[in-house]
C-alpha cells in the first residue's frame, strides 16, 4: 500500500528537503528537488496525493447552528455558578458528586435536553 500525502505536506516536506540538501552542500540537488512540484516530490517518495481528510470531512458534515455568543456566555455562567455551589465546605461527598455531573452535563449541553423533556411531559 502507497503512503498517502496530502499536497500541503508534500509541499512542506519538499521545501525541507530542499533546506537540507542545501545545508549540506549538495546544490544540484537541491535545485533538482526546488524545480519539482508537490505532486512530483509525492511521486519520488513513492506517495500517492489524496485530499486533505479535514476538508473532505467537513464537506459531507451536515450544517448545525453554532450557539450564539450570548448562549455560551450564559452557559459560562452557568457552570461558573454550579462550580461555586460544589465547592461550599458543607455539602456531602453525595451532593459534591451530584454537582459536578450538574456540571459536566451544563457543559457537555445534556442539561438543556433534559429540560425538554420535562418540558414534553408536563
């Protein structure tokens, strides 16, 4: 199985490459290596060009709303508060426990669907 390289890290790796060659004296082939484009450099590797995965990825993503500024600072807000209640001295091991899954469900977004739910069964 060929290696993969996208165009940018052949490119890259070309340009060091070409750093090198020149750092240790061999200028022939550093212009050899300085003429060649990314997709010839992945050739001479022994390469094969692909996409980058990150882009293709994000093409097939369905679109999702991005929270507004003011829903994550109340969001913010909201696990700052949470935090402040689980650190007062009097609370049991029990209600520390159950604070901190307040909070990680306040920042992970669960919180808000189970409010709909509650909200669907009244």
């Amino acid at each position: 199985m060929p290696k993969l390289m996208t165009p940018t890290e052949a490119e890259t790796k070309r340009r060091k490459a070409v750093e090198f060659l020149r750092r240790v004296g061999r200028e022939g082939d550093a212009d050899r290596f300085d003429s060649m484009t990314a997709r010839e450099y992945a050739e001479h590797r022994g390469a094969e060009l692909t996409q980058n995965p990150i882009s293709k990825r994000r093409k097939g993503m369905p679109q999702t709303t991005a929270a507004s500024k003011a829903e994550l600072s109340d969001t913010l807000d909201q696990i700052a508060d949470l935090a402040e209640e689980a650190l007062d001295p009097e609370l049991t091991r029990e209600e520390v426990v159950a604070k901190v899954k307040e909070i990680s469900d306040a920042a992970s977004g669960e919180e808000d669907e189970e409010d709909d739910e509650e909200d669907d069964d009244r």
